[in-house]
C-alpha cells in the first residue's frame, strides 16, 4: 500500500511542479521508495500545494456562474448549467449539482499525506541553513492545517446537517492518510458529529495560527512579499470564526436544543445550550479582531476587485487572482461583447438600503418611485448596473427600455431582470471590442476582514443581544453594524439603526444583519449557505422589472420571473452522495434524502 500511495499523490504534484521533470524521466513511479520520494522537498511541496491549486480562483466557479444564481439575489442565463439545475429543485438523493465530496477528501488526503511525510528530517528544504529550514518547515506545518481546516470546512459547509432522527451530523473525519484497505472497512467509517468537525477544525486552526506568520514583508525568502497570497495567522482565526459561527446558526443544532418544524421557522429548545454556542462564535471572532491587522476597517472597492493595482488589497486575508478578458466575456453586457450570463434580482435590488440607512419600504427613507436608483446604500453601485446607471468608466447609460441598447430587442442574450452585474467587473467598457481585446487583472477574495466583523457582530448580538458584550470583548453588535454601514455603505444616518435596536432588540438586528451579510457578499458565493444555516425561506421567486417610458415619465413595472423550487425542508441541507451510502449503510444521510 506504500506504493500505491505514491502511485494516488505523485502524478498531481508533478503536474504542478516543473522541476519535478527531470525526476520522471528518472524512473517510473512505481519504482519510487517512500524515503526517495518524500527527500525531494519539490515534491513534498508539490503535494501539499495540491490543497491550494484546488481552491476556487475566480468568484464564477460553480459552472462558470456564481452561487447566488441559486438564490434571490440573481439569475442564470444559462439553462443548462449545475446552477440553473439546483435552483430549479435539481439536487437528489443520487445528484448534487454542486456537490464538492471527492474534491474535498482527495485535498485532505493531500494534506495527511504531507503532515505525515513532509515535515521529518528526511525532507530538508533549506540544505545550506539549518534554521532557515526550520523556519520554512514551521510555514509549511501552518499552512497544512490551516489547509486542513479549509477543506474540513468545505466539507461541513455543503454536508453538515440533520438527519430524520434529529442528529446534527458532519462528515467522517480522518487525521490520517488513509489507505485503501482502510476506506474499505465501513464497519469504522461514520459520520462524526457536527460539534465534533466543528472542534477538529477549529483545532486545526489554533495550531496553524501558532505556526503561520501575521504577515508577509519584506524580502525575506521565507516569510518575504513574495509568499502573499499564502494563510497568515488573520487567516486562519478569520477561518476559526466562520467554522463557529456555522456551528452556532440554528440548522445545525441537536434536537435537544433547536427544533425545525417547517422551511422557515425553528422552535429553539434549550436556550442556554444555544447562547453558549454563540458566545463562543463571537469570542472566536474577537480573537481574530484584536490583532493590529484588524485595527483598520477597509471597505471593498471595485478597484480591489478588477483593473487592480499590483498589490493584493489589505480587506482580502485569502484570495487568488486572474488576468484574463474571458469573465467580462462571460458576464459583460451584450451591447459590449458579452454574454450576461449572471445577472443580479429585484430582490437584490431591493435589500440595498437608502443612503440615510431606511430600507426602501419606509416613507422616511426617501424613495423615490420613479427614480428608484437614486441614493442608495454605496454598495449598490458596486454591484449592479441598473437602467440610467452609466457602464464602466465612459460608456452609455445603462438602456432596457422596448429598443434599447441593453434590452432583449438588441440581443437575445440581454438581461431579463433589467439589471447587469458590476461587482468584480472591469470598469473598461470596451475590453471585449473584438479588434482589440484587454486582459484585466482580477482579485477574488476567498477570505475577508469584514467577514469577521459581521460574524462577530451576529455572534455578539445573539450571545448578548445588540448592545451587550462578553467580558474581555472590544465591540458591541451595534457599534460593529453601525461602522460597517458607516464605512462599506457611506451610512452616516443611525436614525433606523437605533430604532431597530431599541424597538425590535435582538430579532430586529437579527434580521438587519442578515441583510448586511447579504448585501456585503453579494456574488461571494455566501447567501446560498446563509439561508441555508439560517432556514430562511428558500423558495421565495426572484422578480425583475422593465422600464416604459410614458407621457409622464418613466415607469417601472416589477413581476417575478423565476421560482426557486426548493419546495421541501430537506433542500436545506445536501444529500451524502449516494454512491457512499450504497457502499456504507453506516453513513446516516440528511434529512429527507433516502
């Protein structure tokens, strides 16, 4: 079984590395012994940078559409797409359209494989200086289980939930390399709890924390600028607050403590039980605030997502880049070469507040119906191109009316929502011109800063309510929510806020929150499985508008063009894959999925 471990990893890792050439035209790979192998520290690399390499590298990475397709937030244009499939009441007991098992557990094997062989004196990464290879180890030891942990929580993100008796259950967890003849014996193979994945990977993240380094600086070899992009210490706590904010929300409680009794609402059971889980969210969330990292809140800006300076933006702890024209391709407008594959709701449109902080729906906020794109919440204009909004840096307004521009008489691939996308977008509205196409430099956050905040926010304010605190802890609810909107919204009207707080309380922030994450993440791939966590209603129809220019005026007309058939309480959470029942009765399969 040695070598059949070396037969599963070393292709992969050779792929990844060019230096690792000259090592296969040595010998086959069969032929390699363990203590060979793991002695070339390319190849030890090789194989822990596999975990890595498999991490999304652009936000449109579910079938080259975003998450939010599946929800309210947006639609897919392209019928055919895994996306489209789930939104429609696609997942089944035998199909998950968006289903990541292998990948996930094919990373950890990566991961156990290295933490087992690449961290002993056999590998030796730094020959010329004994501490500099220890210092490079030590990095190395930081980011597989910061790695680890990431992919455990992948794992629990998509898999984590009830069964039929009440359980609240993750995946079975393996701190080791696991063999064949080990993945074949079913009899010890079950599903851990989901406390018990909670805990390991949040382990996992105080070791990596203990390993990694706060920064990358300098010209340093090991821990220099040229190493960003890599886990850093933020990193891995920001991970460790996601992974206890998951395990607090209200879907993946026991029984004994919440109880689900139809989509949309819970009856919570044991009260305390329940604060305890979110005091201990929001604790793992200040820990991460109180480094000097966090000290500055940075709002997103277009900039930090396309047309990009050199440097990585500070708001992004973990993030990939591209350079490439072929997301404008598939995102862009059809009037400028693109394909408008996503495309942002009514729904989405809705959930940005006015620019004095009162959602829409309130007299005192200002609204006005027949020019409903005017003074909004700043983080409309960072994520959607709505009618009379101007595309890009110099082109047109934004034309759905009957014959215009951006209307389904121009193109058939023209919005039906009425609305574009802009978020990640490069603002050069003529980079798909086909005489001269421009590839832009795209970021993609996988982690960021205000990640934390809003998960300490939520925590605290269910922990201790809107205006509370635990001992020890810098922020209440509110004064986070109250900096957020201030900072990423340009809300400097606290008006609703206070009144939601001093008349709603709690719930009221709840929902406030909700809304916050919502609009702050959206096209992140992150309001799928915060409705999920959450059991918001999921099945509720994404709507659209269209534009008529009267005598008077223009006018909008809104109707609902899609439903969400997510039609069953079991559609929040994701079915074990079928093929792994089949072969292990032991693994109890979610609810509702037999």
């Amino acid at each position: 079984m040695r070598i059949n471990k070396l037969k599963y990893l070393f292709p992969v890792a050779a792929l990844m590395l060019a230096s690792c050439e000259s090592l296969l035209d040595e010998k086959p790979t069969n032929e390699w012994s363990d203590g060979y192998a793991w002695s070339v520290a390319s190849f030890a690399e090789g194989v822990l940078y596999n975990a890595y390499s498999a991490m999304p590298s652009r936000p449109d990475s579910y079938d080259n559409n975003f998450l939010d397709a599946a929800t309210d937030n947006a639609l897919t244009n392209v019928y055919g797409s895994n996306v489209y499939k789930l939104s429609m009441g696609g997942m089944t007991i035998s199909n998950n359209p968006i289903g990541n098992w292998s990948v996930c557990y094919k990373q950890l094997q990566y991961i156990n494989s290295f933490l087992e062989n690449g961290l002993t004196e056999a590998t030796v990464y730094k020959k010329e200086d004994p501490t500099m290879n220890e210092m490079y180890k030590q990095r190395l030891k930081g980011e597989a289980y910061f790695l680890r942990a990431y992919w455990g929580f992948k794992l629990l993100q998509m898999y984590g939930g009830k069964t039929d008796d009440g359980q609240a259950l993750g995946y079975p967890m393996f701190m080791h390399f696991i063999t064949e003849e080990q993945a074949a014996d079913y009899d010890n193979i079950t599903r851990s709890t989901y406390e018990e994945c909670a805990e390991q990977i949040m382990s996992d993240c105080d070791v990596a924390y203990e390993c990694l380094p706060a920064s990358y600086t300098g010209d340093d070899e090991i821990l220099g600028k040229k190493q960003l992009g890599r886990a850093t210490q933020s990193a891995a706590l920001a991970l460790k607050s996601t992974v206890a904010l998951y395990a607090a929300s209200p879907a993946y409680q026991d029984n004994s403590v919440i109880v689900l009794q139809e989509m949309g609402k819970f009856n919570v059971v044991d009260s305390e039980a329940y604060k305890q889980k979110w005091e201990r969210a929001a604790i793992a969330a200040d820990e991460a605030l109180k480094l000097s990292e966090f000290s500055t809140f940075y709002p997103l800006k277009a900039a930090n997502l396309a047309d990009t300076p050199v440097d990585a933006p500070k708001e992004f702890l973990l993030f990939s880049f591209f350079k490439s024209f072929g997301f404008e391709q598939r995102h862009f407008a059809p009037y400028y070469w693109g394909m408008a594959n996503n495309i942002p709701s009514q729904n989405l449109v809705d959930a940005f507040p006015m620019q004095n902080g009162y959602p829409i729906d309130r007299r005192e906020s200002g609204y006005d119906k027949n020019n409903p794109y005017a003074g909004r919440d700043k983080r409309f204009y960072l994520n959607i191109y709505a009618h009379g909004l101007k595309y890009g840096n110099n082109g047109l307004p934004v034309d759905i009316l009957e014959g215009g521009k951006d209307s389904k008489t121009f193109s058939q691939y023209a919005s039906r929502s009425g609305y574009y996308l802009a978020k990640f977008m490069s603002k050069d509205e003529d980079m798909l011109n086909p005489v001269a196409k421009v590839n832009v430099k795209h970021y993609y956050p996988i982690m960021r800063r205000t990640e934390v905040w809003l998960n300490y926010a939520e925590a605290a304010n269910e922990a201790w309510g809107p205006t509370g605190k635990g001992e020890g802890c810098t922020y209440t609810a509110y004064e986070v929510i109250k900096m957020i909107r201030e900072q990423s919204g340009g809300i400097t009207n606290d008006a609703y806020l206070d009144e939601v707080v001093n008349n709603q309380g709690k719930e009221g922030l709840r929902t406030l929150i909700q809304n916050e994450r919502r609009i702050e993440f959206a096209f992140e791939n992150q309001r799928y499985f915060d409705m999920r966590r959450w059991l918001l209603p999921l099945n509720e129809s994404v709507k659209g508008v269209s534009v008529v220019n009267e005598a008077n005026g223009l006018v909008f007309n809104y109707s609902e063009l899609e439903e969400r058939r997510y039609n069953d309480i079991r559609y929040y959470y994701s079915p074990i894959p079928y093929e792994e029942c089949l072969k292990n009765p032991n693994l109890k399969n979610n609810l509702g999925w037999k």
